[in-house]
C-alpha cells in the first residue's frame, strides 16, 4: 500500500455510483482539495465523474450530514469552513472511541485482517520522510486508520469513526504547513498496528489514545 493508493474494499463490494461519488468528493474535502467555503457545482462535478447530476446529489446529501457541505436556499451549496474551535469537541469523542476500535479489532480481526494490519505496520517501519509530500502521508494517516475501524468488526462504530476522522483531518490539513514533521504522526501507527494484530487488546487501545492525543497537541502546539 503506498500513501496515494485509494481506501481498499471488501471483497466483493459493488459501488453504486453515488456511493462512488460520496466517496470521491469525501476524499477531496476532507484533503481541502476542495478548499473550505468553495462553492460546489453539481454540473462541474458530474462531468468530472463522468455521471449524473442525481448520483452527485445524493452524495451532497450525505456530505451535508457529514458537515463537509452545507446548502443554503437560492444560493447553493459549499464545502464548510473548518472550525479549530471544534478541535476539542471533536478530540472527546475520538479519545472515547478510537481506544474502543483498537481494542475491538485486537480481538475480532480475522486472519486476513491480521495479515494486513503486520504488512501495513512494516511498510510504515520503511517511510523515508524525504520521500513523501506531506499530503501524501495524510492520506497514508486516513487509510491506517479505516482500516483499524473496518478490523473492528462494528458498521456503527466504523461509520461514527470514520466520520470524525475526517473532521480531525481537515483540522490537520488546515494548518499542515506548520507542523514541523508529520512523518512522526504516522509512524506511530506502527506499534499500534503491531498490537491489533498480535491480539494484544490492552495495548492497542492505550496506544490508540496516545495517538490521538498527541494529535491533538501538535494541532494545539501550532495555533
């Protein structure tokens, strides 16, 4: 797995195309790819996909629910502004369950899973720094981390995660030019990845807390 490689499936999955849609736009605003407060052009979007306008739509629904986009009436739809003020907000919850899913995944990831979670831990063993564009190991940080919450064996869990994950990344990437190494960030997972997949539940779930509080007080460091 490399840094730009897109979020892997299970197998057999069969994307509808606003699936595809919610999940390609997601991507680019969790990113600031699409920057905070740009306007979204349905029309534009659809000729990018190479879909509908209705796929689009319903994507931009689910967005709105994820506070990604909000709509106004008569003007439009935008990416939201990403609020530091929700930092800690959003850091209460994650210190709550992020530990849940390690601890979680320690004891219900399959074989398979398991086998993932060690070779993901080795490739992150391997980052060179010098050869990664920060973004690129943010993207890195939103795949390590669904895959913790898919290991975890809990849809309701998974989805809450995933949703506040995408909050804290977009905090993240909003002051990316100021944190002095994001390699580390990264390269913490690989002790905890080590620990989901040994079964080592106890471990997984303290490691998991660390690292979402030392996230929250590199942000904090940098303000």
């Amino acid at each position: 797995m490399s840094a730009s490689e897109p979020e892997e499936l299970p197998d057999g999955a069969d994307l509808s195309l606003a699936e595809q849609a919610y999940r390609w736009l997601r991507d680019r605003l969790i990113m600031l790819e699409i920057r905070p407060g740009d306007p979204i052009n349905e029309g534009a979007l659809s000729a990018e996909l190479g879909v509908g306008r209705t796929p689009v739509r319903e994507a931009l629904k689910r967005l709105e629910g994820d506070h990604l986009v909000v709509s106004y009436p008569r003007r439009g739809t935008f990416a939201t502004i990403v609020d530091i003020t929700e930092l800690a907000d959003v850091s209460e919850i994650r210190e709550s369950l992020e530990p849940l899913a390690a601890r979680r995944a320690a004891k219900m990831a399959n074989p398979a899973l398991r086998a993932e979670l060690r070779r993901v831990a080795g490739a992150i063993a391997a980052i060179d720094p010098a050869t990664y564009d920060p973004h690129e190991l943010m993207r890195y940080d939103i795949t390590v981390h669904r895959l913790i919450y898919r290991a975890a064996a809990n849809p309701h869990l998974e989805d809450v995660l995933i949703r506040y994950d995408n909050l804290a990344t977009r905090i993240w990437c909003l002051v990316l030019d100021k944190v002095p190494s994001v390699a580390g960030h990264i390269t913490e997972h690989k002790d905890l990845l080590e620990a989901i997949a040994d079964g080592r539940a106890d471990d997984a779930g303290q490691l998991a807390l660390e690292h979402v509080t030392s996230f929250e007080k590199t942000i904090r460091s940098v303000l």
